[in-house]
C-alpha cells in the first residue's frame, strides 16, 4: 500500500507530491493534465518500467532525469531514478539499497485496466500474448527472464535467416536448439495459465453478464506441451527453406494466441460489444485473484479511464471487487465515479498545468 508519491521530472511533471488514500484515489482532471502520466508513474513504481514507452521518453522533455518516490504504509521507501544518458542505467532504491533490476520479489503486484485492454479479443495476437506473458511475469519467478531470452534468440535467429542461403543449417543449429528450449519454457507456463482462467471464468461471467452464457477461454499452442521443445526443434529444422524465403521464424510461441468462445463459437465473430466487455472485465477480476493468491500479497489496481466505458451494470460489478484493493481511477469527470462508492473516495484534482 503506497502512502505518497513524489515526481520529479517525471512525464508532464516538474516535481509533484501526492497524499494517497489506503482504499480508492480518484484522479480528475481535463483531457493532457497528467492522469495517464500518473498513473504511469505508479506502474513503473511497482514493475521498474512502462507500459507505454521505453525509459528515456518518460524523462520531462529537454531535462537528462527524472525520480519517483514513494513510501508504503510501513514506512519503506522506495526510488526510481531513470536518466536519458546511454552510458547510465535506471537504478532502483528500496529503503536506502541500491539495486539495478528488481527481482520479482522485489516489484509490487499491480493490475493495469486500460481502454485498450477492451479491445483485447478484437486486434492481433501479440496483444493476446502480452496479457499472459505480463501476468506470468508478475507471478512466476524466473519468466520475465526466459521471456527476454526467448526474444534475444528470436531476433538473432531472424537476422541469420535475412542471409538467405547463407543461413545455413548448421549456422542456425545453436539458435534453433536455444529457441526450442525457451519456447518450451514459455508454452508450459501459457498454458497452464490459460488453464486456470478458464477453470473460472464461466462461472464469473455469468455471474457478472447474469445469463447462462458459456465462455471458455484457451491457448492454442502449435504442439503438445510435453514434447513441445522436439517438436518446435524439429519443425525448425524441416521448416528452414521456408523461414529462408520468409526472412524470419515462422513457428513457434511468438506466432500462437488464446482465444475466446462464447457458447463454442469465436468470441471475434459471434460476441456483441457488451458480451467481450464483460468477458475482459471477467479476466481483470481474474488476473487480480490470481495475482493476490500467488504472491500473498494485495496488488495495486489501477483504471485508466474505463468508467467512462463501461455502461452502469459493468461498473456496479466492477466497484464490487474493489473493496480489497489499493485503487487509482482516472476520470474527466468525478461524479461518473464518485457515485459507485458508499465509502470515502480519495480525490486528486489535477489542472491543465498541472
């Protein structure tokens, strides 16, 4: 639970000192006066980075750093510093000790609920992967690395590939043997991931949509989990005169996706507006009981925005599952959000200026 926040150059921010509330902050404000950036900050306060850009771009424009500082309600504190300087590296400080990547203990858990996240079933499927790749390295130590490794691979693998011919089998035997490997660490954990939403979010959803309408949720992966690495190795290798001609890899966990059926028929050809809406909504309220059960620890919940589209029934069940969180919703307007809450709602005013 964080009980202040400071920015220091941070986005739209000189230096700004906020006073949080233990239950729900409302941040209101005009359209470009700094609640995304805000909210923004308090991610990259729990994770160490973005959801929206790399780390130079978050310093004030023309400055060379910025800092964010915050203490939680045991008194820790807790640093960011970030800089646009190649040769100097964010640095992180928890209660005076410095440190140059947080473990996965050592990040916050948080769950982000964006308009974007609405659209999640509708666009391509990298964003589909990104949903399960972000919640499992939020909850499964050693994931967020395999996941980097896995894409350094990739990206060495493709750039032999753009030689043609020249990429021979032998040259890609190494990337192909690591490729596989790492796929097959990422595909077991999607999978089983995949798994356990699924396991609840029928019954969640009709609770929330209030009809007897089946949704299921699964991952498709190319190959059988239990023998994923040999198949992925060999398909690597037969596949070469095609990923050749293509310029890069063509299979594998970077080209799969999880989808959605409402009553066995694909969500992106059969679900109204309303009906994906509640099934995401379903799948945030999910990823925080997920996130709460394995890290044993509350996550921050952070809504940019959605109040306003989401109609009065979805919000009413949003605001249910609220109760336990620490939670920052963004708004133009207050009295759409204030109204949801019979308790007190902490709110931030911000200006045009900031």
């Amino acid at each position: 639970m964080i009980t202040d926040l400071r920015l220091q150059r941070f986005r739209s921010y000189h230096d700004a000192s906020f006073e949080l509330n233990p239950g729900v902050n409302i941040i209101v404000g005009p359209n470009a006066s700094g609640k995304t950036n805000l909210l923004e900050a308090l991610l990259v306060l729990a994770r160490g980075r973005s959801y929206r850009v790399k780390d130079p771009e978050l310093v004030q424009f023309g400055k060379t750093w910025a800092r964010i500082d915050a203490h939680n309600h045991a008194g820790t504190q807790r640093t960011i510093k970030i800089t646009t300087k190649p040769e100097q590296k964010k640095t992180y400080e928890l209660d005076g000790k410095s440190l140059k990547r947080l473990s996965l203990q050592q990040t916050l858990p948080a769950v982000l609920f964006e308009p974007n996240h609405l659209q999640l079933f509708a666009g391509g499927s990298e964003r589909r992967r990104d949903y399960l790749d972000d919640l499992l390295e939020q909850t499964t130590p050693g994931y967020a690395a395999a996941r980097r490794q896995y894409r350094r691979t990739l990206t060495q693998r493709n750039t032999l590939l753009k030689q043609g011919s020249n990429a021979t089998a032998a040259k890609l035997f190494p990337w192909d043997l690591r490729l596989s490997q790492l796929g097959g660490v990422l595909v077991r954990a999607r999978s089983e991931l995949a798994g356990r939403i699924n396991d609840n979010l029928p019954g969640l959803y009709k609770k929330l949509s209030a009809t007897n309408t089946k949704v299921t949720i699964a991952y498709t992966n190319q190959w059988p989990v239990d023998s994923y690495e040999s198949r992925f190795l060999k398909k690597l290798e037969t596949g070469l005169t095609d990923d050749q001609q293509r310029g890069f890899t063509g299979h594998g966990p970077h080209r799969e996706d999880l989808v959605m059926h409402f009553d066995g028929r694909p969500a992106q050809e059969t679900a109204s507006r309303g009906e994906t809406r509640t099934a995401i909504l379903g799948l945030k309220i999910i990823e925080l009981q997920t996130i709460e059960g394995i890290r044993a620890t509350t996550p921050l919940l952070l809504l940019d925005d959605v109040f306003s589209e989401l109609d009065g029934r979805r919000r009413r069940a949003l605001t249910e599952h609220l109760a336990p969180y620490q939670t920052f919703i963004t708004t133009t307007d207050a009295d759409t959000v204030v109204g949801h809450f019979t308790g007190s709602a902490h709110v931030i005013p911000l200006s045009s200026g900031n």
